[in-house]
C-alpha cells in the first residue's frame, strides 16, 4: 500500500458552509468542508451541499474566525434576556372581549 | 513520520492508546449530561460528553461514513455499462451522493476533535470497518436496482432513526442524507419494476440478485439484540433510538408487499405473516456468514479495498495541484 505523502485534503483549512435557501431567507449553517481557499471552499461547498437547487446563495467562513458562545457558560450569559417577561405581548392584560390582536 | 502514520501497526496502536487513555468522567458532570438527553436535548461539540459517549459516536460515525465511500464502489462498477444514457446518469448521481454522504459524517466526525486523515487511514490500511453489505459482488444490471431497493431501503430505516440521535452534528447530516436517499431507493425499484415486467430473462436477472442480496440486506442491521455488545449503552445515550432487532423487522414489513407487487420472492423458506403481531416473521440470518464478512473474509473485501487505496493515490496529484495552485494564488496576492 502506498503511504499518504504530502499535502492531504484534511489538512486543508476547515470552513464552515452557510446556505440561503431562497432569495429572503436568511442564511443556514449547512455543515462544512476543507479547502485550500476561499474559491476552492465556494466551488466544494457547491457540489456538497447544493447539487439539489438547495441554495440561492452560498457563504464559506473559515472556522477559525467564528467566535461562539460556550455552552457551560450559557445561564449568565444569556440570563439578562431570560428574566423580562415585560419584553413579551403575554406580559400585558387587555379588558375582557377586546381582541387586541 | 508519515511512514508510521500510515502503517497498520500506528493504527492498531492508535486505537488501543485512545481506548485504555479515556479519562475517568467526573460523575456530577456525566449526570448533567445524562439529564439533558433524558430532557430529549441534543448534544453539540462544545458541550461536554462523557469520553465513552465521543468514543462510541466517532466509531459509529467513522464507520458509516467509510460506508458511504466504499459504497460508491459495487455501483461504480456498472456506469459504464448502464443499459441507457437516463440510467447512466442516475446512476452517477446516485455515485455522487454517496461521496457527498461520506463527506457529511466526516466532517460530522470532525467535530467531535477526530482528523480525518487518521480515519481515512484507518479505513486504507484495514483496520476499520464498513457495512458489510458493500463486500458482495455487483454481478448484473439487475444488482443496482436491488441495491436502491433493498440496500438504500435498509439504509433509509436506519438513518430516519439515527435523524433523532443525540448528537446534533450527527443527526443534521441524517436529515440531509434521508431527503437524498428517497431519490436512491425510486430509481432503484423503478429499474425492478422495468425488470419485473420485461422477458422472462430479464425476471430471472431480478429474481438471483434478490436472492443474492437479501440476507446481507437483513445483515445490514448489526447483530442481534441479544449479540450487540454496544446496543445498550448507545440506547441509554439516545445515539440509537430503535434496537438492531427492531429496526430490521420494521424493513421486513416494509419489503415483502413491495416485493409482492414486483410478483417476486425473497429467498426465505420460513417467511410468514403473523395476524396477530402484524409482523413479517422471517427465518434465522446466517450470522457466521456476517461475522466472515465482517471480519474481512467476505468475497469482495480485498477487491473494495485495493480499489479505495488505488484511488486514493490516483488523486493525490489533483490534492497536490490545488495546494499548489493555492499557494501561488496566496503569493500573487501578497506580491499585488
């Protein structure tokens, strides 16, 4: 067997692929893929995740630059949104009979 | 180096340092996690897992994606002697899909802190394994549709279960690959159907491949309930969501109508309906015929394996291209 030399596509930089589905809609992470770069990464984020028309619009990140929440930290740090119930439609009464709505 | 990476015994020792190594797992953190996926949560690569729950996903994982690749394999093998240009091009798409498949669940892999490049030696060097199922030979026309029926089929169950597993990478790219497969498994039985309804050779062509496709079809699903060593931790953990047993007779009830409306019969002397448990009760799988085809000594395993490392290295000049033509492009950036 042929030992693997040189350069190897895992070793290429991981981007992360996000698809838009139809013009307007916002954009899905779809999952993700190596490639040498940026152009590469759009050319392969084409043929894995859009053989099927299931992208208007492609965006390819590298992962590094993505900064992301930690999943341990996530009660205080979302906290500050988890107490307001003043910031939801439920939190106010409207009179018997009246469709406010 | 890259010598040892590559050699067998680097896996074998790969392997055997990463099970003896997993760390003993703090139980205050292994009940929270086990909360959450009581709680019906999914499990994402920065959440903390137990080093068992990652060692069992990356197996499971690597080992259905190297599925995927080497599945590419029997079905390539007929492109070129598709019988019309509409199949051909089915045929390579389908192809195409498996490759795609394969890519999903290694990056899915990848998220869990494993490279890549060592499953893919792992898979070269043959020391992990694959569905049993891709090491039968693919005889005549007759086998791609019988594939796309009964192997896709099989599949089909199995990953519509594994879209609700616990781990969110995992389940995400089962969801993509469910939606993909559906097209696999029509234009599999639409080639029976054309079979079932053409010559008398023609139905006899349908009639051997079932009969050679069959029992390694119900093989598919792992080892019995009562053999399946790893079946009650990955249920308690939500990574499995049906048992092996359970989900191979959900295909069988599925299969025989279908093979009824093509007026042909599964090779099965003990198949019969029960009215009370609406089940098709089928005879006993001949499991030293798996545990042989698993262990590497099925009638294509040498064939499939050969054909992967041939190809492996055929690419490495376009690997080698596309770093090169990057590194160019990187320095006309800089030089501009």
């Amino acid at each position: 067997m042929a030992e693997p030399t040189g350069p190897t596509d895992s070793h290429w930089p991981l981007w992360e692929v996000f698809t838009q589905g139809n013009v307007g809609e916002p954009f899905e992470h779809a999952g993700s893929l190596h490639a040498t770069d940026a152009e590469h990464a759009l050319q392969n984020a084409r043929d894995v995740y859009a053989r099927r028309g299931e992208a208007m619009n492609l965006w390819v990140v590298p992962s590094t630059a993505i900064t992301a929440s930690a999943p341990s930290d996530a009660g205080p740090f979302f906290d500050p949104g988890n107490d307001k119930a003043y910031r939801h439609p439920q939190f106010y009464k409207a009179p018997r009979g009246i469709r406010v709505f | 180096m890259a010598t040892l990476r590559g050699s067998r015994l680097y896996s074998l020792l790969h392997m055997t340092t990463t099970i003896r190594q997993l760390p003993a797992d703090d139980p205050a953190q292994v009940a929270a996690f086990e909360a959450l996926i009581a709680a019906g949560e999914s499990i994402e690569p920065k959440d903390w897992m137990p080093a068992r729950y990652r060692s069992q996903l990356t197996r499971m994982m690597s080992q259905h994606a190297h599925s995927e690749v080497v599945g590419m394999l029997p079905e390539g093998n007929w492109i070129t002697r598709a019988p019309s240009l509409r199949r051909k091009q089915s045929l390579i798409a389908k192809v195409q899909d498996e490759a795609g498949h394969g890519l999903y669940i290694y990056c899915g892999t990848e998220t869990l802190g494993v490279d890549r490049f060592d499953l893919f030696n792992q898979l070269l060097d043959g020391t992990a394994k694959y569905s049993s199922i891709f090491n039968y030979p693919t005889l005549s026309w007759a086998d791609m549709g019988v594939i796309g029926w009964l192997v896709d089929g099989a599949a089909i169950v199995n990953q519509t279960v594994l879209a609700k597993t616990s781990y969110g990478p995992y389940a995400r790219a089962m969801v993509r690959i469910c939606k993909e497969e559906n097209f696999h498994k029509r234009q599999g039985y639409e080639i029976c159907t054309v079979l079932a309804n053409g010559t008398p050779a023609q139905r006899a062509m349908l009639q051997d491949a079932v009969d050679r496709f069959w029992w390694p079809s119900l093989m598919m699903f792992g080892p019995s309930d009562t053999n399946s060593l790893n079946s009650g931790e990955l249920l308690r953990w939500k990574v499995k969501r049906k048992t092996n047993d359970e989900l191979r007779q959900r295909f069988v009830n599925l299969t025989i109508p279908q093979a009824q409306a093509l007026g042909i019969t599964v090779p099965d002397p003990d198949l019969r309906f029960d009215p009370e448990t609406k089940n098709w009760v089928f005879g006993e799988i001949d499991w030293s015929e798996f545990q042989q085809v698993i262990s590497g000594n099925g009638p294509c395993n040498r064939e499939r394996l050969e054909a992967r490392r041939k190809a492996h290295d055929d690419g490495q000049w376009v690997r080698e291209a596309a770093s090169a033509h990057a590194a160019k492009r990187a320095r006309k950036t800089e030089a501009a």
